[in-house]
C-alpha cells in the first residue's frame, strides 16, 4: 500500500465514489493521531515521576473489516478532577491551562478574560520560563489543529475555552464573614466573581448565592441555609472539578462521534482493545486518587494472575497432563478488602459519605475497628487520619483527609438548575446531559440504546461506586478477550537519559509482578502448541515427505529430536522456555545443511550451463569462421570478374582505335516543345499558410489510465475505445453531480472565496483535470491551481510536478475547514491553505506551492474555461458531455464571474447605486482586512460584562500595587527618620 500512495494520492481526485471510500479507510490511523493531543493536553500533567503522565485511564476498542480499521471508540476512567484545584509540590495543572495562556494571543485573551498567568490560584502563581512557554505555545497551536481536523465548530471552541478561563477565574473568589455570620465576596475577588459569571454565561447574584447558601424545598417551603467558610470554598472548587470533568467527557464524545465506524449495522467487526492506565502509585502523601489508582492495578493484577497462573493450570487438568501444583501470591483478599459488600472499604466509605455531618477521622476509625485484625491493613496511630494498606507490590499509606467531599463529589443543587440556563450553550449542553453509571457523559445516541445506564440528580452515585462499576464493565471486558501485557519500566527518577537507578527498577519490576511472572513462567510450560502447528513447522526434522499432522508425527519428532521435559496433552504439547531454544537450534542445523546442498546443486547445474554456453559460443565461433572464409572467397571471385571485365573492356578499346572508313553523320533529334501550363491550377493553389492546432479530442474514457497526466504529448490512443456507443446514464448521472455542485458552490463558498468583488487569481473555476493539465504544462516547477470538483463538493488542487501534473483533493470539513487529504492540518479558508503550503510542503513528496497559475488574459478577469463550456465547439475537451449541460455552463459561467465585475453593467449605474457600491466594497474590504476567512468571528456572549469585569480587576491590583510600593515608601522613610 506503501508504495502505491503517491499515484493514489495523485489520481484521488478522479475516483468514483467507492474506490475513494477505500482510500479513505485507509486514512483512518491518522485520525486515531489526530485526538492524541487532545487528549493529552486535557488529561495529562506534570508530576513528580513524569513531565507528560497520563492522569486519566483510557481504553481504545479498535474496530476491523479485513485487515482495515474500520471504527473506534474511546473510554475514559477516573479523570483526576481534584488536580484542577489542587497540585503537590514540583507538579501542575492539566496542560491545557498553560498552553492556553502561552498560545493565545493578546486579542484572544481579553476576548475570554484572562490576565498574567501569575494571578491564578489553581496554578500556584507559577508559570514557565520563555523556553517552555515557546513550547507550550507550540502545542497549542497543535491542540487547535486537532479540534479543527476532530470538527469542532468554531462557536464550541470559543464556548470551551471561555469556560477554561471561567474555571480559573472562579479559583480567584476568596469569601469573608460579615457581622450577621452570613459569608459575602472579599472586595478584592468582586471582579473575579463577575468575570466569572460573564464566563460561564450566568447572573452574578445567582452565582454568589449557589456558592454561600443551600437552597431547599419541604413541603411547597423554599429553605435556605447558609455556608461557612470552608463550605463555600468546597463548593467553588466542586464546581470547578465538575465543569472540568464535564469538558473532557464533552470533548471525548466528540472523538468517539469522529471515530464510529461508518459501517452498515449488520457487518460484523473484529475488535482490538487497548487498555492504557496508570501504573501503582506510593507518592509521600497518597490521597483518595491513588488509592482508587492503586485499586485498579490490584484488579488488573488479580486478573495477570487469573489469566497467567490459574487458566494455565486449569488447560493443563482439561489436557490430562501431570504436573505439579504451582504457587503464587495471590491478591484476592486485597480486593475483598476493598470491595466487599457491605463490609468493604469503599462500601464503608460511601455509608460515612451519606452522613452530613461525618468526617475522614471517623471514616479511619471506622476502618481501623472493622479491619484491624487483617493482614492487609495496618493502623496508624496519628492525629492526621492515616492508614496503611499492604497491597502486592507493598505497603502504601494513605492521608485520608478529604476522602469524603471527593467521594461525594456533590455540587450545589441549585447549580445544575443554573448552568443548564446558562445563555453559554455549551455550558448549558454539558450539565444537561445524561451521567452514566460510570461517571462519563452519554452522547445523544446512547441514551436511546442504554436507558438503564443513567441517573439523575436525585440518584447520584458516589465517585467509589462510579470507579468500581467503571472497573466491574472493564474486567469484564478483559475477560472475555485474548490479552497481552505491556509493562513500561521507568530508569530513574531524575527524568534524564542514560541513567538507570537499579533499586528503582527493581522496585517497579516487583509492582508489576514481573518477578513473579518470571518465576511461574521459568517453573510451568509457557509454550503449548497444537499438534497440527507443531507437525507443519517441524516435520522437516524427520527428513519424510507427506507426513502426517497427528500426535505420533508429533512425538517421532520429539525422539527424534531427543529433547525431554515435555508433555503431551489430549489436542496439544507442552514445552519449556527453552525447547524452543533447542528445536530452533536443530532446525538451524538443517538450515545450514540445506545451504550446502543447495550450493552444490547450483554449482552443479551452474556448471553444466557453463559447459553448454561454453560449447554454444565454440560452435557459434566456428560457424562465424567458415562464414568469414566464405565471404572472402566470394569477395575475391568478384575481384577476379572485375579483372577479367576491364581487361576485355581495354581490348575493345584498342580494337575501336584502328582506321577504317570514315564514319556516316547521324541526324540529330528534334527537340520537343514544352506544353503549357493550364490557368485553372494556377488559380486554385494557395500561398501556404499555418494552419492552427487542431484540439485532440478527449474522451472520459481515457482519464483513468495510469500514466494519464504524465507530461508527454506523444499518448497513442486505441481508436477501437473511441468508437464504443456512449452511456447516457452515465451522462445523466453526472450532469446532475455537476449541478448540485453549482449549487453547493453558489450556497456556501461564493462568500468565503470572493475578495474585492474578485476571485484570487489562482482559482479557475470548474475546469476539467485535462484543461487543468493544459494550462500548467508548460508553466514552471510548482506552479499550481485550484478547481471545483465536477463531480463532488470539494475542491482540487492541481500542481505542476517535475515529471507530471499532481491532483491533491481539498475536502471541506463539517466545521467548515478545509484540509488536503492526506495532510494532518485544518484551515479556516484556502487562501489559509495556499499561504500555509507555500512554506509547508504537500505530503507525501513535500511540494511547495511557488507561483500561482494565473488567468490567460489581460483585459478582464479571465473565466475562458468557463466560457468556453457555453460555446459548442468547445465540446471536443469533453465528448461525453450531454447537450443538456449546456445550461449548467452557462450558469458556471454566471456564478464564477465576479459579483460586480462587469464593466458594462457598472457604465450604465446611476452615480448614487456607484457610490452607495463603492461603499459597500471599503466595508467588505475592511472586513476582510479584520477576518481574512471572511467570516464573522464567534464571542463569548456576555463578552462586555467579561471586558468590564477584566478592568475592574486591573484597577484593583493597580490600586493595591500603588498602595504596596507607597508603604515600602513610608517604612523606609521611619527607619530613616528613627535612626
């Protein structure tokens, strides 16, 4: 496939329909890259193991149809939300936050309200240095290519970012009790509150009152009951994880609606599933997310065991084969700890997280008195809520201070009322919409098909119950698949290269259970081959034909080979890790026994067909000799005739010479007269003169050859092809293609492609792939064009190659960008794309567009192409063409002609229509100046209440700057004056 992908790409243009849906299928791994750093960006973090570590569990179903990856869907698991808020020392936010701030411009940022990063609490007041700020940049630039080539439309990503910015806002709204205990807004965080309010589409009274009051109904009576301090906090950073997670599972729905597979329902797909999860975590302060991380290796070990140790056992009592009992250390009583009902930890921890008025040191006490007495769990005597679980890969102590609010992960009730009223529609879309029992946002098709995966508000479950049905539906999974495991080994701690700290690699080898593994592989029989697999690959070692694939060809092959230590079961054998060594070493031996016969034999027969030749050439050799001997005595006899024939000539001679009698005069002829020319001949001829080219006729019949744009006049075409009878539904068919894309073009791009009342000048309209050809083959290297598509709504660029014409298909995305197939970035018009690949080559020969292919004359915007679709006699470029379709030119004609381009209309225009059309072209061309897309630029919608909030905060920091510096006056001042 490889190798045909340049002609495919070049020839893409002129498929038909189902020939491009296979290439197309084949495009599908780049899009699977495509959402990689979008995923990353909103899930991935700084830690203090890893710069890019995963912070959120995924797995991948890959869909196939013979061998081609048809479709794919995305989970995620246990996004770490409380980041958001909250980051450890030497770690930071998701990635997004920061390349956001580096990447946006300064235009954008007081368009979504956000001021130096240094101001906002949920990052630290940190930021990078240039370095990494240029490349946070970098990557932002990416992660909006990549919504762009998913297909989000330009409105959702102006919502998404202006509820990021709403997000690190709301971090900034600190509260202050006031003289009637009721909480109110500290004066300095008022204008956060408003900016956050604009940014999340929403009245700030209502969001003040969502964050210091509980309202509720009983009875038909509304009952509000104020918050403290630090309940008003909690409930500014529950939103805040809320609203983050809503996001993401937003933005995965998205992924998934790109990926599905685009199929009919009844074919049947294999599946590949990828299960990409963070590793066991033991940090120097574990809190509620490592102990769910640590939960599901737990899982995932316990199945390692299940599927290595116990299936293997179990396959050898159904083979019937002795062995002996194999021990492990198995982690079951780990997950009863964890997961037992009612007597469990997570069982437990939801029972404390139904009281109001429970804490996390009641939740340890609760443990400590139901588990002291387990062997993997170990009580801590501290006045910090601590206690230690003794997991397989060792014991891990966990800080259980805010167990219970992360579990609950509740937010104000009257805040889902309020966002889902929010004038941001996305914000309003997001909360609501449908919550799995998983945890994840339902996309609109699914609710349909899985009713009874939901709950509402009134059934929220907690986060433990949430992860572990998450972990009940991925086990499950798992089991019912073929599985294989990848371990990822981390060298060292200082994230440099070269460098391997043995202590620690040991230490994640015994987390993974690899040492154990390597125990129970060394000790039971890790290769177990069927019989027929075995017989066709090692027959040849009994060196018999036409063996047969049954158990005793098997078992003669083993005493022939003389190995011990195997067994054989009822349908297959079982082997040691290194039998294998041993039969590859035995099948090398006649490996290298066969290169000697062979080398032998090829001598041998080389050296006979050297024997052959050699007599060949003798013979050949010899018959040359007599040849030459014969030509020679030829050549001499007719040398010795020439002799003898001037010798009598010379006698003869000499005979005439003698007197005798004088000779009788002969009468000389009469010459004849000429005949005259006749006038009529004279008349008729004509002076030379040069006589124009005439066209050579093209037929679609010959666009699909491969060597069709090949520049090379001299093509030699089968007149046979010509003369067969021409299909009119063909005809039909395509005429009517051609005028819904007249339709399409005349609808949706007549505005985006127009500049100054003009098209650019390397547009040519709807021009065939031969008249395109035409005009670039004698233009320069990297000359090029841009055409609509005849038979598609889309456009084609075509390039002047070093040997050929090029074809690059353009497809117009649903958001409205366009991209090059092929290519892997969006753009918001073509003349983004023709700026874009004048610097960045076309994959896959990295061709760059140099000189644009301009019009063919002088005088006026030059269509001729276009033009000449209404003239009859131009219908030798295309014969195949119905008469019909002459309407659909004419209409071309009309709709690619400049909107106010004649200038015999503008001639007879009153002087008022002139200058009020003039006017009308300044606007457009100012516009244009503004957006060069030529399309109206998407704002947040309460975008002035975000702009005042903005500089209400700027005054205040200047206030409080002036007020810093002036005290650092007067101090200095009184010590001077003191002294």
């Amino acid at each position: 496939m490889e190798e045909k992908l340049p002609e495919d790409l070049a020839n893409l243009s002129e498929l038909d329909e189902k020939s491009l849906l296979e290439v197309l299928t084949g495009r599908f791994a780049q899009d699977l890259i495509y959402v990689n750093p979008l995923l990353e960006a909103f899930g991935n973090a700084q830690t203090v193991m890893n710069d890019n570590s995963s912070r959120f569990g995924k797995y991948i179903q890959l869909r196939f149809q013979n061998s081609s990856v048809k479709g794919a869907k995305i989970n995620e698991y246990l996004l770490e939300k409380s980041r958001v808020v909250h980051q450890d020392e030497g770690e930071q936010n998701f990635h997004i936050f920061y390349f956001m701030l580096a990447g946006i411009s300064a235009e954008d940022k007081e368009i979504y309200g956000l001021l130096d990063p240094t101001c906002y609490r949920y990052l630290n007041g940190r930021f990078g240095k240039e370095c990494v700020i240029q490349a946070w940049r970098a990557k932002y630039a990416e992660v909006c290519n990549a919504m762009d080539m998913v297909g989000f439309e330009e409105q959702e990503k102006v919502d998404m970012m202006t509820i990021l910015a709403g997000i690190l806002s709301l971090g900034n709204i600190t509260f202050e009790t006031t003289d009637t205990d009721a909480l109110k807004v500290s004066e300095g965080s008022r204008g956060w509150l408003k900016a956050t309010a604009g940014q999340f589409g929403v009245q700030e009274e209502d969001l003040l009152k969502s964050l210091t009051c509980t309202t509720s109904v009983t009875r038909g009576e509304a009952i509000q009951r104020l918050h403290n301090q630090q309940q008003a906090e909690d409930a500014r950073d529950s939103i805040t994880k809320v609203a983050y997670g809503r996001v993401f599972g937003w933005i995965v729905s998205k992924i998934n609606e790109q990926l599905a597979p685009k199929v009919d329902c009844d074919v049947e797909l294999n599946e590949i599933g990828i299960l990409d999860i963070f590793g066991f975590e033991n940090f120097a302060v574990n809190r509620f997310e490592q102990l769910c991380i640590n939960l599901a290796n737990e899982q995932l070990q316990y199945f390692f065991n299940h599927h290595i140790f116990l299936m293997e056992q179990k396959e050898y009592k159904e083979e019937g084969i002795t062995w002996e009992t194999i021990t492990y250390k198995d982690n079951k009583p780990i997950l009863d700890l964890f997961l037992t009902k009612p007597i469990g930890i997570l069982s437990l921890l939801d029972e404390q997280s139904a009281f109001p008025q429970a804490t996390d040191r009641d939740f340890v006490d609760k443990l400590n008195s139901k588990f002291k007495a387990s062997p993997n769990f170990e009580v801590v005597r501290n006045h910090t809520p601590l206690f230690t679980i003794v997991h397989y890969a060792g014991k891990v102590q966990y800080n259980a201070s805010g167990f219970l609010e992360k579990n609950r992960d509740t937010i104000p009730a009257n805040i889902r009322e309020l966002f889902i009223n929010s004038v941001t529609p996305l914000l309003s879309v997001l909360f609501a919409a449908t919550i799995s029992r998983t945890g994840t946002l339902m996309p609109r098709k699914a609710k349909l098909q899985v009713a009874d995966d939901n709950f509402n508000s009134t059934r929220k479950q907690s986060v433990g119950a949430q992860f572990k049905h998450s972990l009940a539906v991925l086990m499950e999974k798992m089991f019912a698949a073929g599985p294989h495991f990848v371990r990822c080994i981390k060298p060292n701690r200082s994230k440099q290269p070269d460098q391997l700290d043995s202590k620690l690699v040991m230490d994640q080898l015994r987390y993974n259970g690899l040492m154990e593994t390597i125990r129970i592989r060394r000790d039971g029989f890790s290769w177990r081959p069927a019989f027929r697999e075995f017989a066709e690959r090692y027959s040849i070692l009994l060196l018999k034909p036409d063996l047969p694939l049954d158990k005793s060809s098997c078992v003669s092959i083993l005493n022939g080979a003389e190995l011990s230590g195997w067994k054989c079961g009822s349908s297959r054998l079982f082997f040691k890790y290194w039998h294998q060594e041993e039969l590859a070493r035995l099948l090398e031996r006649l490996g290298r026994a066969a290169l000697v016969i062979q080398k032998n034999y090829r001598a041998r027969i080389c050296r006979r067909r050297y024997l052959s030749l050699l007599a060949e050439i003798r013979r050949q050799r010899q018959a040359q000799r007599e040849r030459e001997e014969r030509e020679e005595e030829e050549e001499r006899r007719r040398r010795q005739q020439l002799e003898d024939e001037r010798k009598r000539r010379l006698e003869l001679e000499q005979e005439n010479l003698r007197p005798a009698s004088p000779p009788v005069p002969v009468p000389l002829p009469r010459k004849k007269k000429p005949e005259p020319r006749p006038r009529s001949v004279l008349s008729v001829v004509p002076k030379a003169s040069h006589l124009a080219p005439v066209p050579r006729p093209r037929s679609k019949l010959f666009e699909a050859t491969p060597f069709d744009n090949e520049l090379n006049e001299n093509v030699h075409l089968d007149v046979s092809l010509m003369l067969q009878p021409i299909d009119e539904e063909r005809i039909k068919e395509k005429h009517l293609k051609k005028t819904n894309t007249i339709r399409w073009f005349r609808e949706t791009q007549v505005r985006k492609l127009t500049r100054d009342g003009g098209f650019p000048c390397w547009f040519h309209g709807m021009i065939s792939r031969r008249q395109a050809e035409d005009l670039l083959i004698d233009r320069p290297l990297g000359c090029f064009l841009l055409r609509v598509g005849q038979s598609r709504e889309g456009y084609t660029l075509t390039y002047r190659g070093a040997d050929r014409c090029r074809h690059y298909m353009v497809e117009m995305q649903s958001n409205g960008k366009y991209v090059i197939l092929g290519e892997d970035r969006a753009h918001s018009s073509l003349t983004d794309l023709v700026q874009y690949h004048s610097q960045v080559g076309i994959k896959p020969f990295m061709e760059l567009l140099t000189l644009p292919c301009g019009q063919m004359c002088d005088q006026e915007p030059d269509y001729e192409e276009l033009k000449a679709f209404a003239s009859s006699s131009a219908a030798a470029d295309d014969q195949d063409m119905d008469t019909a379709s002459h309407k659909v030119h004419l209409q071309m004609q009309r709709l690619f002609l400049p909107p106010a381009g004649s200038s015999a209309s503008e001639s007879h225009k009153p002087p008022v229509l002139k200058r009020i059309s003039d006017r009308r072209r300044r606007v457009e061309a100012a516009q244009t100046e503004r957006d060069p897309s030529g399309e109206s630029r998407p704002f947040p919608r309460l975008y002035p209440s975000i702009r005042l909030a903005m500089r209400e905060i700027q005054q205040i920091q200047q206030s409080q700057d002036q007020i810093q510096v002036s005290s650092g006056k007067a101090l200095s001042s009184w010590k001077r004056t003191d002294a």
